[in-house]
C-alpha cells in the first residue's frame, strides 16, 4: 500500500509562488508515474499534471502551461509541483495520485488512471 502525503501549500498573494512537494512511502515510488489534481470548492477534481516514472516525460492541463512544473526526485520518493504567478482561480485543495503504470498514456488526466491518493494541501490565493 502507496502512501501519500501533501504539503508546502498555504495563502499567497497574487502573483507569487509556491512548491507543492508530495512524500511517497510504502511501494515502489520509483516505478509510478505521478499526478497532480485540484479541486476548488463546488467543482469537480480536474487534472493539473503528470510525470513519467523516471521523470523524462510530463504532461499538462492547457489551463496551467507555463506556469505549473511538475518534477521528482526518485531518490527522496517525492514529486513536487512549482506553481508560479499564482492566480486567485488556482484557489483548490491540490492533490497528489500515483499510478501503477509508469508512463503518463491513454487517459492520464482521468481521476480513475491513478491508484494511490493523497489527502490533500491548500492553496489559496488573495486579490
């Protein structure tokens, strides 16, 4: 069993920055691909990024290209997610997901491709 756990969100001013980091215990975190979700309050949880298990391939959502970087590092077991010129809409709950698969294919943005969540970290963004 793939435990995961979020951290490093919190309230930021427009226009600032943050790194989300997600710490991997109890698998094979180096053999995962990863994902990253976000669900702000009244919506469903959408897709934010991916990454291949060794870390050569990322994908992600149109809404957060060249802001959002997903990276890893498979010698700490964690993946992590740098969010620059936060936004007031980027507000949401910001979840980490692992797949047993290692490449990010077929349907990586769905929910149901990821086998281990989360819990979950805040980030919430000021005018």
């Amino acid at each position: 069993q793939v435990q995961l756990v979020e951290s490093g969100g919190g309230l930021v001013q427009a226009g600032g920055s943050l790194r989300l980091s997600c710490a991997a215990s109890g698998g094979t975190f180096s053999s995962y691909a990863m994902g990253w979700f976000r669900q702000a309050p009244g919506k469903e949880r959408e897709f934010v990024a991916c990454i291949s298990s060794g870390g050569g391939s990322t994908r992600y959502a149109d809404s957060v290209k060249g802001r959002f970087t997903i990276s890893r590092d498979n010698a700490k077991n964690t993946v992590y997610l740098r969010i620059n010129i936060l936004k007031p809409d980027d507000t949401a709950v910001y979840y980490c997901a692992a797949d047993r698969s290692p490449y990010p294919s077929g349907n990586y943005y769905s929910r149901l491709k990821y086998d281990y969540w989360g819990q979950g970290t805040q980030v919430t963004v000021s005018s």
